[in-house]
C-alpha cells in the first residue's frame, strides 16, 4: 500500500492549510458548543444510565461521558472526504445500512464487523423515505427506549454550512444516532438542489460507479465511542446483535473489531489495499494507517482500566519534559482547584508527569494532551491535518500539526480542549476493573483453583511484577531514579532499575507485596517505564512508528524526552524467504521502546501482545494466519473470552505452541525472531486511481505519465501481480523517503526507490498472460534484497517475543506447574 505513494512523488507538495473550519467559517465559537453541552437536560444525562453497570457520575462525568460517546468534533467533513477519496472503499454510510445487496446489515454487524449496535434500534426492512432512501437502523419506541436526546436540535444546533437548513436540515451538532455506536449521521452540506436531484439511493447501494461519483445526503461522524465501546465482560449481551445499555462497556475497548471489513466494506482480495487491511488482526488497527509512516503496525485496542491509579503512578515516574510546540497542550492545572493532588502534575514551564499512553510511549505530554490528539487522529479540524501527509499512502515528507494555530482555526479543536477536562473525569470514573470474579462462571472457575492462585503468586512477583505491577518496593536511592530519567540517559537508568529487580532482596519483598490482600486494589498492573524492544523481543514494528518523532505530524503531541531518547539497540529479524538471521539497528530519537501493557481485566482481553497475534479472538477457528483472517466473531460470553485466554496465555508461556509460519518450520520452536507472517492470501496488484490527486488531478496526471509512463495509464497506477502468499510487510513497510535530513542522502533514496518500482513493474509486465503464482514469485524474487533494504521494519514475525520464563538471562525457567499457577493467579486480575 505504502508504494502507492510513488503517484504522489510526482504532485505538488501543499502549503500548510490556513483555512479556518466549518464552524468558524459560519459564525460559531467554541463558547457555543459549550453552552449548549451545559444546558443539557436531566433526558440527556439519563440516557447513558445504564451503562457501565450504571454507575453514579456528577454532572460533570456525565458530560465527559457524553463528550466520549457522541461528540465527533465536525470530523464528519473529513470521513466523507477520505470516502470520497477511496471511491468509496471506505463507505460508513454503507456500514450503518442494511440494504439487500449487501452482506452487512444490522443482524450480522457483531459477527461480521465486530460493531456494537445501538440499544433500541431495529433492522431497516425498506428504504426510509425520511432519509432519502437510504436503509438506515430504525428506532424502535417504547417506555425503555427513550428517544435520543442529542438529536435535539434546539437545544443542540448544528453548524449552518451549505446546504444545511435548504435541500437537508441543519441537524444537531450530534447529528443523528446511526445505530452503530460511536457513527453518528450528520446532514451533508454538499448535497444541494443539483445533488438532490442526481440521487437515488437505490443505485448508490447497487452501482459502484455512482456511488463514487454520487454526493450523499449525508456524512458520517466518528466518536471515541466507535474505537472503545464493547460488551460489558461482566454482563455480556445475551445476543451480541441485540445488546442492552446494561451489556456495554464504555472502555473496555473495541476488542472484536474487523478493520479490514470496516474500512473496505466490499473486500475486494485483489487489492492490495485489501490485503494490507487483512494484516490488522480482529481488535487490533494501525493507529498511523491514515497518516501513514510507511511502517504497518496493527496495534491492539486496549482497555482503559484504573486511570485514577495510572495518573497516581505518572506523579511517582512519569516525568517528562516539554518544548516548542508541545509546550501548547492544555494541562489539568488549568481546569482543577490549586490543591488537587492532579494539579501538581505540571510544573510550569515545561515539566509534566503524564502517563505514557500509545504503546510505543509516544504520548507523552499530560493526559489532556493524549485525550485531545485522539479527537486530532479520528478527524478534528480534518482539513488541517491532512495538509501534513498523504493520507492512507504517504511518500512526501510530514510536517507538525501545530496545537496554536489550529486553536485559532477550528472552533471544534477549542470546543474539545474545554470538554476533555471533563472526559477524563467520566474515565477515571468508568474505568473500574471487570473482574473474573463478579461472574458466576469466573467464580466457580477460581474457587476450584484457589491453591495454585496461591502458588502463582510467588512466580508473579519473581518473574511479572517488575513490568506489570505499579505496587513496588521502595527504589535504591540510584534506582529511583528511573522516575525522572527519561531523554539521553534513559538506558542507563533503565539498566539499573532491571537489574535491580533480579536481586533476591526485589523479589523478596515484591513477594510480600504480591500476598497481600490489597496488592490488586489499585494497582494499575504496568509499571508504565519504556522497556527496550530489543529485551522484549517482540515485533520491532510498533515501537517503530515515527509519528510523534521531531519533525512529524505528532511532534506537538510528544515530548522533548520522548524525541530525545537513545536507540534501543540491535534486534534480529528473519528473512522472510530464506529464515536467515538479520542484525537491524533500531534509531535513536524515541522509537524502539514499548510500555507494559496494564493485565487488569486480561481475561477478558485476548489474544495478547501489541498485535492480538498470540492466541485467537474466535478459539474454534481454524488453524493459520488466513483462517484467522476470515473467522468470524464469537460471542462475547465469559466461556469463550476464558477459552481465548487459556490459549493465548499458553502460547505465551509454552512458546513451543504457538503458531509459526511454514518457512520457520525447519528452524524449532526456540529459536529466536520467528512466528506468524502476514501473507496476502490472494493474487492482487497496487492500484490508485487517476482522480487520488484530488484538485491536483490534471496537472499531477499529466506529469506522472511523462515521467513514469512505465507505470502510470489513462486510469491510474496498477502494479502487479503480486502472488498469493506474499509477506505483506515487504511491500507495505517500504520507506517511500528517507529519514535523513541531508538533501544529499534523500535523493539516492528517491532514486533507489523508483529504481525499484521500475525494476518491479518491468519484472511482472514481462510475465506471460494468465501467469502463475510460482511465476509471479520467480519475478519478485530477484527484487526481495533491494525491498529489504529499503524497509522501514524488516521484522516479520508477529506472535515472538516476551520470552520470559524460558531460562534466557541467567534467570529461572519456570516449570510446567509453575506456568500452570501463574495462569491461575493471572485470571484473578
């Protein structure tokens, strides 16, 4: 997919946008947004009464909550506009329908999608002339079913733009339950008397062609909800098709969702595009797939558990430093009283204790920071971001999205940095752990198991706790460190803190944390710290997203700390093809680290790793990467997260039992740097269409046939064939530009590049008609060594790594019994 961005080489490179949003652009400030969230009425606060086991929020909680449900910040603009960019590939208005031609319809959006459907809506068995045609949910009245109060245009008033309040009303600035949570409906300002006249709805949903050309009537909207919302592990819906409020939780996160289904409705296994979205396993999404960076890292979508206990940790070793841009990130200070406890988590002028929330620790600029660059990521001001790449394919350099100046441009940016204050005050409240216990099935299953919980505790606080407990004993004074070290010399203190924790006087009194009663009230179950990939051994390709790297789109979004951080050191990877072992040298400037995954709720949390890739979503799917692919969701119940969890939990304890790709085979199970690979499992080719340049399509068209007429037709770009079983990463991880500031050292990269491209497209034009994959390979085969040198992350194993328990660095190997109880105690969590 990544290579596709050669179309873009050859296009002009955008000035920063300096335009201002729909909102300011219509007279609106941020104040009225505000004011009308305030005005709320006691229907808007009680809506949500339900959910989360109903639990008890101030009224500033329930707006927060609101603000995380239903709130989409205007992104509806961007949605549409990436719609209309992908020819519809990308088509939410298709993901909210049930039309008969389609295979997703509300009755199999959980088993095919992974998408929670509303409360209250039903199946549109005819096209809703209310919504000009379209097959949309429709709600079903009744006393448990009140209507949805943010609808409510008075008291919500949408943005007057367009067409808006003509051809199609103005709406709320809610805009309309969908009946996916998380999308929300929004009337589409584009869709004028002309557009109104050219529509119809049934050829939308039949036609492609029309459909990529036609205006809709509406634009979807995107919430935090969409990406965090699930069933309630406690409480699951009987049907997972037909949940209640009662069965849904706000954080526990996207689990079961199928990005591959979601953002290609009509999967079409000859794109590669498509192929490159099959590499997302279910729960789990490149969260730099929009901005691309040209490294492929599906990362799953965690839980939000213990944030008041995660902020309490940040104060103890969350420092930070920030500068320049970073230093524009609104901090909690601003919003609480003096004397709170989280208003001492900034030091002015540039000192915050933050927890560290990507994955990769990149965001690292206080927990406002974190929550506002979610709404930055999913759409917010949308015009302005995309000035800053290429989105899905990449190849020009980014620059930062700078929090001043799109404050002043967007009303919605401003709006939002006023609401999450009060977000993070719902989250601290609805991010309670879902307990095994609390269930009925998960009780019997600990009672029965009560003496190996007991034993599995000592081996936790041997082996676990020094990555995966924020209760620890006090630090020697030159390990304490470790709580402000963060920059240069972070190895260093890194290095002393873990071999601190070898020391029998660690485990000793770590054990004695562990068999307390209390150890699990409040404890965030991470330490939080950046642990070095290279000691982890897991898949190099999340901690080497370069996003938030200085100089990139999330540079105002990280800190000086994070930029300035050391290379983690040399991992070893293995040739896709001939299993050799590769040294890869990891750069330096904040990538090659990973923070500890929180364990709370891991029961309910499998597969495990960054990736979802130890272990299965749906255990009574068939074995292999493609059938994991294709498998369809399971229902949430407590027996099937369990039985998820026992064979994700036995892969990573029992490495022999984890999947590896057949070129491993050979190789053993213990050997290091093999697993799983992402392979296309069909013939499918690069393609991007003609009208991918936007309103630079004449001019860019033109160019790229001149320069490259070897790769560019009347239609656009179509590379290919790739044959079925090719690693997907090979292509996708391309680096399009180089890293290196020198003018000098990016133009060889250029020309290597589009040697390759060249070298490839005369390779498989020179295939005989109706060629083989054999053949295809043969064709790829003399091309793998520049493909690799030119990788952005040559790791390819998905499900290796966190080798702990095996003996390796003069530690114990545990025992079969041992990893038996340690599985026991871990269910507890």
């Amino acid at each position: 997919m990544r290579m596709l961005t050669l179309v873009m080489l050859c296009s002009v490179v955008a000035a920063s946008c300096t335009a201002r949003d729909e909102a300011l652009e219509s007279g609106r400030d941020a104040q009225s947004f505000i004011a009308s969230l305030a005005s709320q009425s006691t229907g808007a606060a009680d809506y949500f009464r339900d959910l989360d086991g109903g639990i008890a929020l101030s009224p500033a909680e329930q707006q927060g909550r609101v603000t995380w449900l239903v709130w989409t910040a205007g992104n509806d603009r961007f949605w549409e506009r990436l719609s209309r960019l992908s020819g519809r590939t990308l088509d939410f208005l298709r993901i909210v329908s049930s039309h008969p031609s389609s295979s997703i319809a509300r009755g199999t959006r959980w088993s095919r999608l992974g998408l929670v459907n509303e409360p209250c809506f039903e199946q549109a068995t005819v096209p809703r002339a209310d919504r000009f045609g379209l097959w949309l949910d429709v709600r079903r009245d009744g006393p448990d079913c009140p209507r949805d109060p943010f609808e409510n245009e008075s008291a919500h008033p949408g943005v007057k733009v367009g067409a808006r309040g003509t051809t199609v009303p103005v709406g709320s600035f809610y805009g309309y339950a969908s009946g996916v949570v998380g999308l929300r409906l929004f009337p589409n300002p584009d869709f004028d008397a002309e557009a109104a006249k050219a529509w119809d709805a049934e050829r939308y949903y039949r036609d492609g062609r029309y459909a990529a050309e036609a205006i809709p009537p509406y634009r979807v909207g995107m919430s935090c909800a969409f990406c965090h919302i699930g069933p309630n592990p406690v409480d699951p819906p009987a049907d997972p098709e037909r949940p209640a409020w009662r069965n849904l939780s706000s954080t526990i996160g996207a689990q079961f969702f199928r990005v591959d289904r979601i953002f290609a409705w009509k999967a079409d296994e000859s794109s590669f595009f498509v192929q490159l979205l099959h590499s997302s396993l279910p729960g789990a999404l490149d969260t730099s797939f929009i901005a691309t960076d040209s490294v492929n890292n599906p990362r799953a979508m965690n839980a939000l558990y213990q944030l008041g206990p995660r902020l309490s940790l940040a104060a103890r070793t969350g420092r930070e430093t920030l500068s320049d841009g970073s230093l524009d990130n609104r901090q909690l200070n601003e919003f609480i009283p003096a004397g709170d406890p989280l208003a001492a988590l900034f030091v002015r002028p540039a000192t915050v204790w933050t927890p560290r929330v990507l994955k990769d620790g990149a965001d690292s600029v206080g927990p406002l920071g974190a929550l506002n660059r979610v709404y930055v990521s999913i759409g917010m001001h949308g015009d302005e971001w995309l000035e800053h790449f290429n989105p899905l394919v990449g190849g020009t350099r980014q620059t930062p999205i700078s929090i001043r100046e799109s404050r002043a441009r967007s009303a919605y940016w401003e709006a939002t940095e006023l609401q999450t204050p009060n977000v993070a005050r719902f989250l601290i409240r609805a991010s309670a752990p879902h307990r095994l216990s609390a269930t009925p099935e998960g009780a019997a299953r600990l009672a029965s198991a009560r003496d190996a919980i007991g034993r599995g505790k000592a081996v936790f606080a041997e082996m676990c706790a020094r990555c995966h407990s924020s209760k620890l004993p006090p630090m020697p004074a030159d390990v304490a460190t470790i709580g402000a070290c963060a920059g240069p010399d972070y190895l260093r203190c890194w290095a002393r803190y873990w071999g601190w924790t070898k020391t029998d006087d660690f485990k000793q009194r770590m054990s004695a944390l562990v068999l307390a009663d209390d150890f699990l009230d409040g404890n965030l179950l991470s330490t939080d710290l950046r642990v070095p990939v290279t000691l982890l051994e897991t898949n190099a390709c999340s901690p080497l997203a370069s996003n938030a790297t200085r100089g990139a789109v999330w540079d105002n979004f990280s800190s000086e700390s994070y930029k300035t951080l050391p290379s983690a050191g040399t991992v070893f990877v293995r040739h896709p093809y001939t299993t050799e072992e590769v040294a890869f040298r990891l750069p330096a400037g904040g990538r090659g680290y990973t923070r500890p995954p929180s364990l709370v709720g891991v029961w309910a949390s499998a597969p495990f790793l960054l990736n979802n890739s130890l272990g299965r979503s749906n255990p009574d799917a068939a074995e292999g990467w493609e059938a994991g692919v294709r498998a369809e969701t399971p229902s949430p119940t407590v027996a099937n997260r369990l039985r998820a969890f026992d064979e994700a939990f036995e892969q990573l304890l029992w490495r022999e039992r984890r999947p590896h790709d057949p070129v491993f085979a050979a190789l053993g199970p213990d050997a290091r740097g093999i697993g799983t690979i992402a392979r296309t499992t069909a013939r499918s080719y690069l393609r991007v269409p003609a009208g991918y340049w936007g309103a630079f399509e004449g001019a860019a068209t033109s160019v790229a046939r001149a320069w490259f007429p070897w790769l560019v037709g009347e239609s656009g770009i179509e590379l290919g064939p790739i044959p079925k079983g090719t690693p997907v990463n090979l292509l996708a991880n391309i680096g399009l530009i180089s890293d290196s500031s020198a003018l000098r050292n990016r133009a060889a990269h250029g020309k290597e590049v589009l040697q390759l491209v060249k070298d490839l497209q005369a390779a498989l034009a020179a295939l005989p008609r109706g060629a083989t994959d054999e053949q295809a390979s043969r064709a790829f085969a003399g091309l793998i060594p520049q493909m690799l040198r030119l990788s952005t992350c040559p790791d390819f194993a998905l499900n290796r790594g966190h080798y702990f328990g095996d003996g390796a660095d003069g530690e114990r190997r545990l025992s079969d019994r041992d990893k038996e109880d340690l599985k026991a105690f871990v269910a507890s969590f």
